[in-house]
C-alpha cells in the first residue's frame, strides 16, 4: 500500500548581472526542493537541481526537472521550494 509520488517542476528566473562577468566565472546557487511530513516534521525526499544558463524561454533561464519517491500516503505533505 505504497504510493509512488512524482514530483515535476518547472522553474523560470531572470537573472541580472554586470555585463562584465563572465558567464565561465559566474557561481550560481541550486534550486531546492523537499518533501515534508507535517505531523511529524520529517523530511521525506529531497533534491537539488543545477541551475543550467543555457535554458532560456525569452529573456529567461529555465530549469524542467522531476523526480520519484514511494510513500505511503500524500495526505500530510508539503512542498519546500527555494535556492541553496
């Protein structure tokens, strides 16, 4: 009585930056997320993803990643999104 969860996302950011910086020298943090129990404060799958400059929709990067975990249930989660 497993449940296997996919998590996709889809993150679109704008990055502004001295025209002077190289984009070899450029450090850019990872994106994110994690899965939380909310009764019982666990964390259940977490992952991070590179954030890849190439991507673009416009004048915007774009990262499209997913990912799969097994749980037994989907009634107590929350989503944790954010840079690292």
């Amino acid at each position: 009585n497993v449940l296997d969860v996919v998590v996709q996302f889809k993150v679109k950011m704008e990055l502004k930056t001295n025209n002077k910086i190289k984009k070899k020298d450029l450090i850019l943090p990872n994106i994110y997320i994690a899965l939380v129990d909310r009764e019982s404060e666990v964390v259940l799958a977490k992952m991070t993803s590179k954030i890849d400059i190439r991507n673009k929709e416009d004048n915007l990067i774009v990262n499209k990643k997913k990912f799969r975990f097994k749980h037994a249930n989907n009634d107590n989660l929350s989503i944790y999104f954010g840079l690292q």
